[in-house]
C-alpha cells in the first residue's frame, strides 16, 4: 500500500553528485512528473543526482569552513557544474566575503553566485558590495526555500499512491517514489522534524551572520530573513504533514512530544519566534510598512496554528485506532497505544488550557484514550491519562465540538485539498463514536446544529470525501458514525427536514455522491403527524418501544403509576374534592409504536394505522409553527416500517 508497495522502476535510488543541485529545476521536474513528456530518464538521473541534498534538509546547507575557504582560495572549485573551474583572484576575494556575509559553505556560496549571476545575465563581480549581498541572498532564499518544496512535492506524490490505479503510474512518477522511499529510509523524519522544531524555537543557526554597516541596508537584509523563516517554516508544516499523512511513516510518542512542545512554543502559545524581527525592520518599507508586516504575521500565524493542530491529529492516527476495533487481531500496533507513550504525550500535553486553539488536540487525544481499552486488549491507560479526566478538559472552556469548528472556518483550512479534511473528519467521526454523543433523538437543537456545521465545513466541496463517505457508509468503519448522524436526520424527516437537506447538501458534491444523496432522500419518510393532545383519553396511544419491538419497562411502570394516580385523582374529583389532574408520562424520543389509529387536524383525511411504528421526536427547528408551540412539547411519527 502506498510508498510500501512500489518496486520497479526505481527500486532504488543513489546519489552519484557532488554538486549543489538547482533546487529551482529539480522543482519543475517534480511538478511535470504527471507529463507524458517529462522523460524518466531525466527525473532518476536529476533526483538520483540530488538525494543526498534532500536528505540533508535545510541541513544541505552548509555553514563556513577552513577546508571549504580552503579550496575555494586555491583557485579551483569542482562545486559547481560538472568540471572544476579555476577561478581568478577577485572572484575568490568575492566568493569568501559573501560566503562570510551569508554565513554559508564557501564552495556552495559559488555555486549559487554563479546561477545568480546566470540568472541575471551579469558580468562576474571583482568586489562584494551591498547590492550584491542582496541580490545573492534572495537567490539563497529562493534556494532553501525550493529544497523544502521539492520534499514536499515529493511528499505529496507519496500521498498519492493509494489512490492511483497501476496503469496511472507512469515511469517518472515511479521514480520520484522510489526517491522519496529512499529519503525517508536516510533520517528525513528526523531532519524534517529538527529543522522544523528549530524554526519554531527561533534558534535556527543558518540566518545571515554579517550585515551592511548601512543601517537601512541592515534592516532590509534582517526583514527578509524573518520573511524567509516564515516561509520556510509553512513549507515545513506543510511537509510534515504529508510526511505523517503517508503510510510509510508513524510518528513515534517520543515524536509527538517534541513537537508539542516545539508548536506550543512557535505557534499555538504565542506568535512565531520571527515575528517580532519582521515587524521591528518594517520600518524600510515607509509608513504602512510595519501594517503590511502586521498583517503578514497575522496570516501566518494563523496557518501555523492550523497546521499544528493537524499536525499533531494526524500523528495520533486515529483512523487506525479505528481500523484496530474491527479488526479480527486487533490490527497492528499502534505506536500510541501502550502505557509508556501514552505518560509521554499525556506530558507533552499536560498544562495545554481547554480553549479554542489547543481544543482539536486535546478532543483528539481524548477520543484516543477512550477508544484505546477496546481498540488494545488488556491495556489500561495510566492515571496521567485518564479517559475521563481528559475527556473534561476536551469538552471544557471552548475546547470541545465548537473548537473543531473553529479550525475548519480558519482561511487556511478552508483553501486546501482533501487531505487535511481527511484527517479532521477522522477525528469527527471517531470522536462521535467514543464520546456516545448519537442518537440524534438525544440532542438538544444547538447540538445538532453544531454538528452539522462541522460536517458542512469537512466535506463540502470535497468529491473524495463524499464518495469515501458513501462507499464505507454501510460497514462498521470509520464511516459508520457519520451513517448513524445522517440516519438521526431522516428520522426527523419531514416534521423538521432541515437537519436531513443540510446533511445531504453537505455529502452530495461531485455527482456520483450526488446520486446517493438523492437515493437517500428517495427512502425517506414522508409521513409526520404531530402527537395527540395531552389529555388522558389519549394517553398511552403511542408507546415508546424496545430492541424486540415491545413497550419499554421504564414506560410501563411509569403508566403503571400514573394509571394509580389518576384513579386516586377521578375519585377525589367525583366526590367534590379539588385539584388538578396528574400529567401522563411525557413521551420520550426515539422508537415509538402506535397503540391506536391517530389521525391529525392538520392533514384531513390522512391517519396512521395502529400498530405502525415510527419515531417520536421532540418538536423543534424549522417545523414548528406558534400554533405548534403553544400545544407544548410532543413527537411525530412516520408509517415508514424501515425507520423502526
């Protein structure tokens, strides 16, 4: 499955090149990988040529050295192109001086003077001055910056796997895999993950080390590196997703924790480490300067704050502590479910507060907890973990079902693909599944709503979801939950048919979700009759009913009770005595069956037959009228035998 399935071509990939790659042609490559005309040959040769550059990270980078100066002062370079170069003594003053200013390798800082000069159609330098020093760092940026991309594109090809059909697979597409296969078996969790956690810290060591003695200049330079860390930080958040999205990779507890702490630091408790620098040096951009950078930090920090969430979800993999419940053996192990992880990330998520920005986590990490006895025989989680404390903290302050919520209307999440929606909607489901919160008879009005908000925000406009969601919908899996929510809604059909219409509006993009939607709907009731008055010549007449299709026992005792009552209250009233007479038992929601025939003002003519059973629901949402509220509280019924 996935990355772990593949073999030829590509089965293995080496790296035979010494010279810095150019990440920005290895990036155009890897976004033509889908073309016909995109030649195999070149894509193993060039990603065979930069594998070892990939696995290195941001870390392919390197900082100054004497061996490095060194060749660089001889004169001959064999760092860039495929023959050495012999370079003159001014290009070699320049080379150093740069590679000082820039704080990088000096055989690579040539490497990328030369293509920044190719770039630019320039003549070699004989001095390094302020404007060179610019124009050379935003080469150097664009440079990391697209090293981080083509992980990424290769990280997202990755992803695809499970969903290509074999004869989708062309030859370079295999090779890219095959390259991925080989970076992720030399450290690129642990490179990613380094770098990552240190852009988050704000101790990254790779930022410029000397600037101008100009002091504008000096401001300019410094901006554009927090602008830098910034990107580079998305690109890596964006990385590590896809990293822990692939089956090929399971983030360990030991993991999880250092990337809790690392977002809880950068992102989730405060705003990023380099926000401060951008806003401070904003100043050269005039007087809306330090707005824009306002502004710039804003969105960013936004994203950040997503992208952690989904991050950390993601790693907690619910979908196969799912899978691990229907599973005959129990299913793998989950690199979460043993008591040693579990203090780990019951540590790393300790002191986190229950409000809207920590809540996807803490809501994730409860639904683990309260799955993890089922989904692992014979394990009790440790008292730091506790099901039912943590399951009080994911549902207090504004954690919770609206904190889900809240991310899902976040720009960021609202404007990328399915993946990231994938991941939430596993934790939706999971999460009504753990915490017992159907059937919809139970909800309060609000409640439903707000689930409903969130199944709008998970997959509408997602094609893959909905046909995901309607292919699994009749097993016991990961779907089953979302079945049983929209199941709730019909059975509200149609005395209040709102909640049923949002759902399948939700659930019918693309048009093969479409039709299911419509078959659904087709199979819906279409009878509701509101119930009887409350007077005692109709108490009775429709009785809530059990799994067997008998009346309840609670329900039978309750008449049983009130029958004695209101004997005791016909007899106090036939000689003279006053008071009110006893309230029958209210009905409750949920499968009902009629004891008599019923018929309804509202629908001359039209009657239930006694003996039809339906489901009694509390009078609310968009069908109930004044006249319906005056009548008080009450429950409709369907003659749809499949609703029982």
């Amino acid at each position: 499955e996935g990355l772990e399935a593949e073999s030829e071509p590509g089965a293995a990939m080496t790296s035979g090149s010494k010279v810095l790659p150019s990440y920005r042609e290895v990036f155009s490559v890897l976004e033509g990988l889908g073309s016909l005309a995109t030649s195999p040959e070149e894509v193993e040769k060039l990603l065979g040529d930069c594998s070892d550059f990939l696995k290195g990270c941001l870390d392919s980078f390197k900082s100054p050295s004497s061996a490095s100066k060194a060749a660089v002062e001889s004169g001959t370079v064999s760092g860039y192109g495929d023959q050495p170069l012999n370079l003159n003594e001014s290009i070699r003053k320049v080379t150093v001086e740069a590679s000082t200013r820039l704080a990088l390798d000096e055989v690579q800082t040539y490497a990328l003077l030369r293509r920044c000069l190719d770039e630019d159609k320039s003549p070699l330098p004989t001095a390094c001055d302020d404007d060179l020093v610019v124009r050379l760092t935003r080469y150097y940026f664009a440079e990391r910056l697209q090293l981080m991309k083509c992980i990424q594109a290769l990280l997202e090809r990755g992803t695809d796997a499970e969903h290509d059909d074999d004869d989708e697979v062309t030859p370079a597409l295999a090779h890219a895999r095959a390259c991925l296969r080989d970076l992720l078996a030399g450290g690129l969790e642990e490179k990613l993950t380094g770098a990552l956690c240190s852009h988050m810290r704000g101790s990254t060591p790779t930022r410029p080390a000397v600037y101008s003695k100009d002091r504008r200049r000096n401001a300019q330079l410094a901006k554009m590196w927090a602008t830098q860390a910034l990107e580079e930080t998305q690109v890596m958040l964006d990385c590590a997703f896809y990293m822990y999205y692939s089956p090929a990779v399971r983030c360990s507890a030991s993991g999880f924790a250092r990337l809790a702490a690392a977002f809880e630091e950068g992102a989730l408790g405060r705003a990023p480490a380099s926000a401060a620098e951008l806003v401070n040096n904003a100043w050269v951009d005039g007087e809306r300067g330090e707005e824009y950078a306002r502004e710039t930090v804003n969105r960013f920090s936004d994203s950040f704050r997503a992208m952690c969430s989904v991050i950390l979800i993601e790693a907690m993999d619910l979908e196969d502590v799912v899978q691990s419940l229907n599973a005959a053996d129990g299913g793998d192990t989950h690199a979460m479910l043993n008591v040693d992880a579990m203090k780990d990330v019951a540590k790393a998520l300790g002191k986190w507060p229950s409000d809207a920005t920590h809540g996807p986590v803490l809501l994730a990490w409860a639904t683990l907890l309260s799955l993890a006895p089922s989904a692992a025989s014979g394990l009790t989680p440790p008292p730091e973990a506790d099901p039912a404390k943590m399951s009080a903290r994911a549902a207090g302050g504004d954690a919770g079902f609206d904190s889900l919520l809240s991310l899902l209307r976040t720009d960021y999440i609202k404007g990328i693909g399915h993946a990231c929606k994938s991941v939430l909607k596993n934790l939706f489901t999971a999460s009504l599944a753990a915490f017992d919160v159907l059937p919809v008879q139970r909800l309060k009005p609000g409640e439903l709503d707000a689930l409903l908000d969130i199944l709008s925000e998970l997959v509408e406009g997602q094609p893959i979801l909905c046909e995901q969601f309607w292919g699994g919908s009749h097993g016991d899996g990961q779907e089953a939950p979302l079945m049983n929510l929209l199941i709730g809604c019909r059975e509200r059909h149609p005395a209040d048919g709102v909640p049923l219409l949002r759902a399948l509006s939700a659930l019918a993009s693309g048009p093969d979700a479409a039709a299911c939607a419509l078959a659904f709907l087709s199979r819906s009731p279409t009878v509701a009759l509101p119930t009887p008055g409350p007077g005692a010549d109709m108490a009775g007449s429709i009785v809530p009913i059990g799994r067997d299709g008998e009346p309840t026992r609670k329900w039978k005792l309750a008449m049983e009770r009130w029958e004695g009552e209101y004997a005791d209250y016909e007899q106090r009233r036939d000689m003279g005595w006053g008071g009110d007479a006893p309230p029958a038992p209210p009905l409750p929601a949920g499968p009902v069956r009629s004891t008599v025939a019923l018929a309804s003002a509202y629908l001359p003519g039209a009657a239930i037959p006694a003996g039809a059973r339906g489901v009694a629901i509390d009078r609310m949402g968009s069908a109930r009228d004044a006249a319906d509220e005056e009548e008080g509280d009450g429950a409709g019924e369907d003659d749809d035998e499949e609703d029982d």
